[in-house]
C-alpha cells in the first residue's frame, strides 16, 4: 500500500496502480474493481484552491473521464482536517475584476468536469468544506460525510459570492429558501444539520471514514454495469443542462469578478488573512 494511503484498507480492495508522481497537488489512487480515490493534497492549507490546484484538477480529471478503466471516482482531501477549504484567500484577495472572473471560470471548469464526467463522482468529506469545498461537493453526484464535516458558504464574509457553482448547485441541493439563508448569512453546517437539509446522502463514523466510502458506498457503484450508470447519469445531467448550467455559471463568474478590487471585497479578504473582523462600507463608526 501507499504510504500517502492514510486508511486502513479492506483486504477485498487491492489498490492497483499510483500516479502520486505526477501532480504536485494532487494523489491519485486506484482500487479494484475500478475505483479511483483523488485526494487534494495541500494538508498545511487546508487543501485551499489556488490556480495550480485547479490546473491540476482540470487535467486530472480529464484523463480518467477518459479512461476507461475508471468506473467510479471518490474526491477527498489530505488529511482529517479539511476537504478542501475554500479558495485561496492570500492569492485571491488582490486580484483585478478580469482576472476574478477568469479565477471563477477555471473552478467553474473543474466542478463541470465532475459533474458531467461519464462515471459516478461521490464527494467524501471530512473537516472544512467551506466555500469552494462545498461547492466542489456539491460538483459531485452525491456527498458522503463523517461526523467531523462541516459546510458553508461563507463568501459574504469576504465582501464577494460564490463563484464555483454556489448560487445554483446548492438552490439545487437544499432548496431556494435555505439557500438563500446560508447564503446570506455566510454560517456554517455541521454535519447532522447537513443530512436533515438534504446537503448530503449519508453521515457516518470520522473513525475508518474513507474506507467505509469505498466499501460501501463506491464498490456497490463500481460493481453494476458501467455503461448502464453512465447512461442514467447523463439523462440526469443533461436535465440539469436544459435548465441553463451553463448561462449560470457565466453569470456567477462575471458577478464575482466585477465584486473584485471593491471596498468590501478588500476589506473582507485583507481582515481574512490578518485574523480580524472586517469593517464593510455601511458598517462604519
């Protein structure tokens, strides 16, 4: 086994292959029948997106929706910590509105990556999926949580919006009303919360976490007829096409990089990285 492996592997899941080498920020491990676990692995960060994470998502998971071999994909972090944590501030808080918007459209590439990818995408969150953590999540088909996992949206706080699927995947996700509340508000969920609202399918034990995904979760998937899932899944997708993902995701892209070099947005995020509450124009003394 891998030495970047950090869970306990069931003797029926042999892993088979390992392509650590070939990303900086990024595992890749692959389990029989089929099942590749991709980890962000950034643990110090949090598993923060900067561009280079998100350059190598992109090519990642382009190479195994063509592969053939891969019959379902897990997405999860480094470490107990964190899934991914968001964005990354310190490289973001100093960006231009035009370089704002193309920041949004590279994450907005990755999350349609997973969402229309031709296999199964199952999210496994533990610790921080706060921002573009859930937005990630909520990329994938479905989102299996430990006990430990914790969601939000917490944007408004930074003096901009979501900007990786946020405003539309989690009105898909929770509903409108809850939605707008999380949203609004920038709190988080925990993850009993998360399960009542429907954010995610299953909350189980932070102890042996990942490899109960895989066993019980990802295997089932993998062991069903591959072209009969992938067909089921892009009938499903293609529903979600023919409401306008892609008007939504210009939209959101260009809305959260014209917030970019604003009052608040700069405020928001230079308070963020200085550990202090921030002071946004209306709230003034």
């Amino acid at each position: 086994m891998s030495a970047d492996m950090n869970f306990e592997m069931s003797p029926r899941l042999n892993q088979v292959d390992s392509q650590h080498e070939k990303y900086e920020n990024l595992l890749i491990d692959r389990l029989e029948p089929g099942i590749v676990v991709l980890k962000i692995n950034r643990p110090k960060a949090l598993n923060a997106l900067n561009a280079s994470v998100l350059r190598e998502l992109r090519v990642a998971l382009r190479a195994l929706g063509d592969d053939d071999s891969v019959r379902v994909l897990v997405l999860t972090g480094e470490g107990e910590k964190a899934f991914i944590a968001g964005a990354d501030i310190a490289e973001m808080k100093d960006l231009a509105p035009a370089e704002g918007v193309a920041f949004s459209q590279m994450g907005h590439e990755v999350a349609k990556l997973l969402e229309m990818m031709n296999k199964p995408t199952i999210a496994a969150v533990t610790g921080f999926a706060l921002g573009g953590g859930t937005e990630m999540a909520l990329a994938c088909d479905f989102i299996i949580a430990s006990e430990r996992a914790v969601f939000g949206q917490p944007e408004v706080g930074l003096g901009i919006i979501p900007g990786f699927g946020g405003t539309f995947r989690l009105v898909r996700s929770v509903g409108l009303p809850k939605a707008k509340e999380l949203i609004y508000s920038g709190r988080r969920v925990k993850a009993d919360e998360a399960l009542a609202m429907g954010l995610v399918n299953h909350v189980i034990p932070a102890e042996g976490f990942l490899n109960a995904v895989i066993e019980n979760h990802a295997k089932p998937i993998a062991l069903q007829s591959a072209s009969a899932v992938a067909k089921a899944k892009s009938l499903m997708v293609e529903f979600t096409e023919a409401m306008g993902l892609n008007t939504k995701v210009d939209a959101e892209a260009h809305a959260f990089g014209r917030l970019m070099n604003s009052h608040d947005q700069r405020e928001g995020m230079s308070a963020f990285v200085e550990k202090r509450k921030p002071l946004f124009e209306g709230l003034k003394p």
